[in-house]
C-alpha cells in the first residue's frame, strides 16, 4: 500500500475511532456522576489522546521508541502552541479557576518530570510504572476531590448541558456507550498501524529521523481530536472546555502513554535534543502566566503562540535536513 494512502487511511480512522471513544467515555463517566470539569480534564482529555496513546504502544512493539517518544513530545508542543493558538484567534478562551490554580503548574510538573526521565535519552520499564503510578494517583485525587465538593443537585445541573458544550448531542445510554467505547478502541488499533507504517516510511523516503517524523507529522496528525473538540469549544465561547482538554491531554501523554509505551518495551531515543524537551516545558511554562492575566488568552497571546510553533517546526526540519 502506498504510504500517503496508509497515512490518510489511518488519520481517518484515528479520528473516527476518537470520536467514538469520547462520546461513548462521556455517556459512561456522565452515569458516574462526574462534573463537566472533571470529564473534560479526564474522560474527554484522555479519550482525545487515545490516538497518541496506540500510535505510541505499537511503535514500541515494532521497536520504534523514538517516533512514540516523538509523538508525545511533539503531541504537548502542539496542543499548546498550535491548538490553543488556533483557539484563542478564534474566540478569546477563558479559564476555569481550577485549571489555574492546580492543572497548569500539574502539567508543568510532568513536563519537568518528562524532562528528568529523558535526560539520557531512554525510558526503562521501572520509570514507565513510575509514570503510570502517577496517572492513576492524579486521576483518583481529581475524581474524589470532585465527587466530594460538587453537591448532587449541581453536579446534575453541570451534566444537562454538558454534551451540548462539546456538540456530542444527548448523551448515549449505558449499552450504546459501551458499544461506543469498544468500537472506538478497535478502530484505533487499526489506524494506528497503517498511520505508524506510513510515517516510517515517509521518514525513511524523506531521509529524516524517526524522532522528527515522530515530532511533527505524527504529533499533529494524533492531535486531530485535540483539535477538533478544542476548536468546537473555542466556537461555542467554551473555552474552559478547551483549555481543559488540552491540559488533560498533556498530563495523560507523559504520565498515560509514556508509561504504558515503556512498559510494553523500554524506549529509546538518542537523536532526541534539549531544544525539544525545552520547547515542551517552554510552551507548558508560558501557559501559566497567560491563563493567569485575567485568566484568559487573548487573540494576541494565540498569534504568538502560533508563531511560536511554526518557528520550532521550521527549525526542526532544517535540522532533519527535509
């Protein structure tokens, strides 16, 4: 199979397969009683990176540890820079004040972590449990403190609206979201096999490395539904909806899929540089005082960090030499 077709092939089905995944999440965790927030930082957030998450895990069964750390990296620079930029030129995104006080510096502190566990160039099984460990203890401690300060009556308040928010219509039952989420995970897993395959072979065809073809077109072909629900808030004025996902999302791809990825098969990758780990923490960084100015991002803060990505991409292909 031509390798464009597989590439196309598999971003359809990622996409499709997402889709299916968060809507069938959001009809299970709606009957658990979860607040809008918390299924947007969660449930949503991780259901979006469900892509980068089989993309990342069968590249390390194939032994391409590089383009799923790639993938990550690049998957959080892109969130950021590239799906928050978009999202704020098209409507000014405003936080919710949870998102400010503990998500962002969370996030910060998980890209930091990425930073540490990555300085020579490899992720141990040991230190993929580690990161694993972290994800569930996050998302226990998110769930409880939710579930226990949200009073029945609002929580169901919250909930009536909360499928119109992200345009998912009236929730499914129980059975059509089981259903949802099961079909949703085998679409994926079948998509990411034909998008891994042709990204490697572009990346061979093209001369560049697995870590750059990881950083850019399988970064942002992964973050299709990052993109999709972020923009379908930012267009309905949710932007806390927005900002939440993108934050889940971050959090998820280092503690969620680095640590499954590593535990699968240790990964390696020793053409990645400090200019990407310090774009990634640079960008999560930057996020904090912005969301923080009135908790808001303005149209002019979005062009910047849309600059921002163009400019590393721009140099991260100079460098692959593409």
């Amino acid at each position: 199979m031509n390798e464009w077709i597989g590439l196309g092939l598999g971003l359809i089905a990622l996409y499709f397969g997402a889709e299916a995944l968060v809507k069938g999440g959001a009809g299970l965790a709606l009957r658990l009683g979860l607040t809008p927030l918390v299924i947007g930082l969660t449930v949503i957030a991780y259901g979006t990176s469900s892509p980068e998450m089989v993309v990342s895990v069968q590249a390390a069964q194939a032994g391409n540890g590089a383009i799923s750390i790639g993938n990550v990296v690049g998957s959080n620079i892109c969130n950021i820079a590239l799906i928050l930029g978009l999202c704020a030129l098209i409507s000014p995104l405003r936080a919710d004040l949870q998102i400010v006080r503990r998500e962002v510096p969370i996030m910060i502190g998980v890209a930091v972590l990425a930073v540490l566990i990555l300085a020579d160039g490899r992720i141990a099984r040991w230190e993929g449990a580690v990161l694993l460990a972290g994800l569930v203890l996050y998302t226990y401690v998110t769930v409880r403190q939710a579930r226990a300060a949200t009073a029945a009556s609002a929580a169901a308040s919250d909930q009536a609206g909360f499928p119109e928010e992200l345009g998912q219509g009236k929730p499914l039952g129980l059975g059509l979201s089981i259903v949802a989420v099961v079909g949703g995970l085998a679409v994926l897993v079948v998509g990411s096999h034909f998008f891994v395959q042709g990204a490697v072979t572009l990346a061979s065809n093209w001369g560049m490395s697995e870590m750059a073809i990881g950083l850019t077109i399988v970064a942002v072909g992964t973050s299709m539904p990052e993109l999709a629900t972020s923009l379908l808030a930012a267009i309905k004025r949710q932007g806390d909806v927005a900002i939440g996902n993108i934050v889940g999302s971050n959090i998820f791809n280092v503690l969620g899929i680095l640590g499954v990825a590593a535990m699968v098969s240790p990964l390696e990758a020793p053409t990645l540089s400090w200019v990407d780990l310090g774009a990634m923490v640079a960008v999560s960084v930057a996020l904090l005082p912005v969301v923080r100015s009135g908790g808001r991002i303005s149209r002019g803060e979005g062009a910047v960090m849309l600059a921002v990505y163009v400019a590393y991409t721009w140099w991260l292909l100079r460098q692959s030499g593409a």
